[in-house]
C-alpha cells in the first residue's frame, strides 16, 4: 500500500510540473507575439483603417490544388501592375492531410477559422496582424514569388542571419508589403490549402470578394506529383496522394453548389486545360467575368511563357515557363506510367471528379 501512494505521488507530481510547463510555455509564446505586435507599431505605425477605400478595391481568391497548374494561373495576375499579389499566405502554417479510415480528414476548428483570419486580413490590408509565421515564411519573405512584393523580400533578405531573421526584421520591412496593399486597386490571394466550403465565412468578412475555382484533371495532377519525386513511390504512399488529391478536389466540387446558392458569390470556373490550351482567350473571359479587363502586359507574359524556347525549372517546379502549354497539359495521356494511372482510375472519388468535371476517361 506504501509502494502504491508513492506511484499515485510521483503520477500527480509529473501531472501537476505538465500543467505548469504548458501554462509557462503559452505564456511565451503571447508575449512573443505582444512584442512583435509593439515592435511593428513603434518601427512602423499602421495607418487607421479605411473603409470607403477598401470598398473599392477588386479582392480575388484564386481557390486551387497542389501540381495544379495553379502558378500560371497566379502569374496572369501578378504580371498586372494593378495587382497586389500574395503567393500560398497559408503555407506557413505547415498543414499535413490527416486521415480516418482511410477518408480525408478535415482540419481542427481553431485552424479552418485561422486560414479565415489570414486571408480576411490580407484582403483589407491589416498585415501587422499576421503571425510572424505567415509573414516569414519562405514564400512570403524569401522566394520571388510577387513582383510588388520584390521590396518587401529583399528587406527581408537583408534583416537575416544565416537561416533566420532577426527580431526586428518583420517590423522594419512589413510597411513595403503594407504600403502597395493599400494603394493597388486589386487585390489577389492564391491558396491551395483554403477550400471552398470556407468561403461562406471569409464572404462575412469580405463581402465584395470574388473567387476564381480553378482545376485540373486528377491524372494531370498526380503525373505532375510523380515527376517531382526521384524515386517510385511505395503502394501506400502512392494511395494516399491519389486520395488526398481527389479526397479534396471532391470535397469541393460537392460543396460548389452550396457555395453558389447560399451566397452572393458565384466563383468563376477556369480549368488549367483552357488556360493552356487557349492562354490569351482564356485570360480574357477570367478578367471580364471578374470586370476588369487584361493589359497588354499579361497577355505578353502569356507569349512568352508558353512559347518558350527552352524549358525550365526553379524553386521545385514553381517556375511557369513552358515549351509548349498544350503539349505539357496533356502530357501525361502519353508518359503517366501504368501503375500511377491505375491508383487514380480505382479511387472512387478521382473517376466521380473526373466525371463531374466532364473530363473524358
């Protein structure tokens, strides 16, 4: 019994220093965030908030996938000198696909209503209440990625020692990303990781927003996927790629049609095929049904990207120039190994994608 009291003892006594590590670690980590939110106010003051502005200003979600072709969509946009553009904000929130009973699974509550939070706050401007997580983050303060955002990532560069960057690096460089948010007269947002069924709830924040669903065929995506691996990948992990990118691209299309008849916003279809296929076209009828009309600059871009005269690849494929764009986006109809191919075609959800987005099996 003495033995018995002295294991209940110790249990409570590691139960109790848990408790008190956590509480002292929480307490840490919202002082961090009180000092960077003081240092961004004292090193660069945010101007009040305006409404009647922000009310004029175009805001575009471009809702995509992972190998979906979704850079070339973004670059129409960022080649706008109009355009304030923000590659993937929520990448720096380093989510992973979760499975049950081999279903994909939503994430927590707290993380759906924070991917919210980011996005209704970089569409009105109020960067200083980003976490420095999002605001550091490599497609955000390292990769060149936005044109308008060249400022803003090379005072970041220059704020960094060795892999990370110093305490004042986001104060002192916020107001170069802050200042043309403000002042350009469109602004767009390129996520792979927001789904649609979210965009009743960012639409509460963002009433005026306009959304943009952009797809690809799932065989298009995986054959992109498979390329960027040196090696075959094993049975189970192949599986589960096939059921992360059809577990969201059914998702979503099962939900579009919610999304259309709850809310004032009808998203603008746009397939990576017609992009490729017909780029200057294609352009054109995205920015009419958004209201705004091409420049001649992202039509030029468009010639160049497309009809390049050498292939290339940077930043782990996130590079958009192409020898061909037609060629590359049915490319996988003629290379998509026989294994690969079988994985899609035995997925329920893929042939249900497949079908609901009249691609042809």
């Amino acid at each position: 019994m003495k033995l018995l009291g002295i294991i209940k003892l110790i249990c409570y006594s590691m139960v109790l220093f848990l408790g008190i590590y956590v509480l002292l670690w929480l307490d840490g980590l919202n002082r961090q965030e009180k000092q960077f939110s003081l240092a961004f106010r004292k090193v660069a003051p945010p101007r009040a908030f305006d409404k009647r502005q922000n009310e004029l200003v175009t805001k575009i979600l471009l809702v995509t996938y992972f190998r979906g072709g979704s850079t070339f969509l973004g670059s129409i946009f960022d080649e706008n000198d109009d355009v304030f553009y923000w590659f993937e904000p929520l990448h720096g929130l380093k989510l992973k696909p979760q499975f049950i009973g081999g279903e994909l699974r939503r994430e927590p509550h707290e993380i759906l209503k924070e991917e919210v939070d980011i996005l209704a706050n970089i569409f009105t401007c109020r960067l200083d209440r980003l976490k420095p997580a999002i605001l550091e983050d490599l497609f955000s303060a390292i990769y060149p990625l936005s044109r308008i955002m060249s400022p803003y990532r090379r005072c970041m560069l220059n704020n960094r020692i060795k892999d990370n960057f110093t305490a004042n690096a986001t104060p002192t460089c916020l107001h170069l990303a802050a200042e043309p948010c403000r002042t350009s007269p469109i602004r767009v947002v390129k996520s792979i990781r927001f789904r649609l069924d979210l965009v009743p709830y960012l639409v509460r924040r963002i009433p005026d927003l306009k959304v943009v669903y952009y797809t690809r065929d799932p065989r298009g995506i995986m054959f992109s996927v498979d390329r960027l691996t040196p090696d075959d990948l094993p049975d189970d992990k192949l599986t589960r790629g096939v059921g992360v990118v059809c577990g969201e691209m059914y998702q979503d299309i099962t939900w579009l049609d919610d999304v259309t008849r709850s809310n004032d916003v009808r998203p603008v279809l746009v397939s990576y095929e017609r992009l490729a296929t017909h780029p200057h076209r294609t352009a054109r009828e995205i920015y009419r049904s958004l209201g705004l009309a091409v420049p001649d600059r992202v039509l030029d871009h468009l010639t160049r990207i497309t009809r390049a005269a050498n292939e290339s690849s940077m930043q782990a494929g996130l590079e958009t120039t192409r020898i061909n764009s037609t060629k590359t986006a049915t490319r996988w109809r003629t290379d998509m190994s026989a294994v690969l191919l079988v994985a899609v075609l035995r997925n329920r959800k893929c042939v249900d994608v497949i079908a609901k987005l009249k691609y042809t099996l």
